[in-house]
C-alpha cells in the first residue's frame, strides 16, 4: 500500500482518512 500511496500522492490526498483505514486493513 505504501508503494501506491507514493505512486499517487495526489489521489491519497483526495480519500478521506477514515477511507483509507480501511483499505490499509
């Protein structure tokens, strides 16, 4: 997940946090 996140720092930025706590996990 961290390899996307850098891929696409843009997009990370747009998904709210409680978004991407459950995509982490």
């Amino acid at each position: 997940m961290a390899k996307y996140l850098i891929s696409f720092p843009s997009t990370a930025m747009v998904v709210p946090e409680g978004e991407w706590e459950a995509v982490v996990r």
